[in-house]
C-alpha cells in the first residue's frame, strides 16, 4: 500500500469525483484510476459504488476513510507547520461566516490586519446558511469560522470560542402602525407580513419556533440572504423583520423604528469555531489577537504561543 493510492482514494472521497481527485494530486485522472484499482486489488475490497458519473463510498471504504482523514490531515498539518515556520507573516487566511458579519465586523478588522500584514493574502467565503460553517470548516475548506453557536453542533473535533452576544431585534418602518407601540409582542408580528432571511437560517428558524410554540399563524412575504437587502424592503412598507443587533448602524435607528425582542427569542452567542486538530498558523493567530483579543486567554496554550 502506498501513500499516493491512500490519498487518491482521500481525494475522490471528497470531492466525489475521479477528475476533481486528479486535479487536488497532481495526476492525470487515468493514473488517478490506476492507484483505486491496485488498492482495491491489493486490500480485496470494493472501495466505490459507480453509479453512472455518481460514486459513492461503500461501507468497507467509509472504513478506509475514517482511518485516512486523521493520518492524512496530520500529515497536511505538519506541512503547514513547517511552511508558517519558514515563510513567518507570509500565506493565506480563510474564513468562513455570514454576510452580516462580513459587511458588519470586519471591514475594519481587516483594514487592520492587512496594514499590519499585507504579505497574507484573504480569503473570505459567504454563508448563507450558517448551519454550514462547522461543516465547513470539519471539512478543511476554511482555517475557522465566525458564527452564532448551535446547540445541534456536536463534534469532538470542533471547538467553539465565545466572542459576543447580539439581541435580536424587531424592525419597521417609520410611520408602520408598529412604530407607534413601546413594545411589540409575536401576536403584533403575527398581524403583519415578515420579511426574513432564508429558510435554515438560526435567526430564522427561531422566529418561526417561537410562532409555532404559541400557536399563531404568520405570513413569509419575502426571504432574503442579505440584511442590507432586507432592510430596504421594509423602509419601503413590504414588511416587517427580525434581525440580529449586529446588522445595525447608526444611521439604521434614525430609519427604522427598532425592538429588542430578547425577552421572546433571546440573544445570540456568536463565536469562533476551529479544528481541534488543525495546526493554527502564524495568519490565523495574528487575526484572532486583532479580532478578538480577549479569545486569545481561552485558546489552548499549545495553539497560542509564538
């Protein structure tokens, strides 16, 4: 067995491609065919279920996978030591997080940085739906995650840092019949058309569980990835929203009749998710000191010192 057929058989697994594989290693796709077939022959197992251009993993080689994701991304890690040794504030830096967040927080932040380190270059990947981010981030497709904690995260390789609560806060037009109220109750929302983020969005789903919990029927006029976006919808009297306090400027309480709504959906908690097992590189913490300072005394002593 030989260490390139147990990382083109790495690579197929995750991108589910043979083609893709071939482009990761540096191989041309036959070779990539090759190396599965002489696995395959030398471990006497069927390694992929071919359907059609589909593939998939069989049970006996989710089995080789399990043991090959662990060895092979030690292995990547030691690469990524050595290189952050050699090339000091020099690289990359991926971060995964929402939109808000990305329009929001860190225009600043990394105006900063880059000051401070124009050798390293950004990368900064939008989601959507921010159940995604540890996934991502388990998958090694970012460094770490800005986003809201969730509860239904469970991974004993992911850990999760706490940064900052935000309220999650009512929104309405000036002159919208809500503006007039000193508070506003899920029955007051109930009355009026809502415009909010997507389906599978955390902020999202606890509009709508806090609805079903009382039994009261609402209406979705429009869903919407991006807050600006929302925003404008409901200074134009489409709607009403709910938003996270973190989408918010100073020009936006001149605008907007706004209500903290804590007390029916309460806070919430947004933090930085990372791999346990990931090398943190010389990008990641010089970020994190300029981020979020106060992280930096709850990281692992291991990850942190220079």
């Amino acid at each position: 067995m030989e260490l390139i057929q147990l990382l083109s058989f790495y690579q197929i697994a995750k991108t589910g491609s043979f083609s893709e594989a071939s482009k990761y290693i540096f191989r041309s796709q036959s070779a990539v065919s090759h190396q599965i077939k002489n696995l395959e022959s030398e471990l006497g197992i069927r390694l992929f279920d071919r359907l059609g251009r589909a593939i998939r993993l069989t049970e006996e080689g989710k089995i080789l996978f399990d043991f090959c994701s662990g060895f092979l991304e030690d292995l990547d890690n030691v690469k990524r030591m050595y290189e952050d040794m050699q090339q000091g504030k020099c690289g990359n830096l991926t971060i995964v997080t929402s939109s808000a967040v990305i329009t929001y927080v860190l225009p600043n932040v990394i105006k900063i940085f880059i000051e401070q380190f124009p050798r390293i270059m950004f990368k900064l990947i939008t989601c959507v739906i921010t159940f995604e981010i540890p996934r991502i981030i388990l998958n090694g497709e970012a460094d770490f995650g800005i986003g809201p904690k969730m509860d239904q995260v469970s991974s004993e390789r992911l850990d999760f840092l706490s940064w900052k609560f935000f309220d999650k806060v009512v929104l309405v037009a000036r002159g919208h019949p809500l503006s007039e109220k000193e508070s506003v109750t899920l029955a007051d929302l109930a009355k009026y058309p809502l415009i909010l983020y997507r389906e599978g969005t955390l902020i999202r789903k606890s509009v709508e569980d806090a609805f079903l919990r009382n039994n009261l029927s609402y209406e979705v006029v429009m869903e919407m990835d991006v807050a600006e976006n929302i925003k404008k919808y409901v200074e134009r009297g489409v709607g009403v929203s709910v938003l996270s306090s973190l989408a918010f400027t100073d020009e936006d309480k001149e605008r907007f009749s706004l209500f903290n709504i804590n007390h029916l959906l309460g806070r919430t908690e947004y933090g930085i998710y990372f791999r346990k097992d990931r090398y943190m590189t010389t990008a990641m913490k010089e970020f994190i000191r300029i981020f979020a300072p106060e992280i930096c005394e709850n990281l692992p002593s291991h990850k942190f010192r220079h």
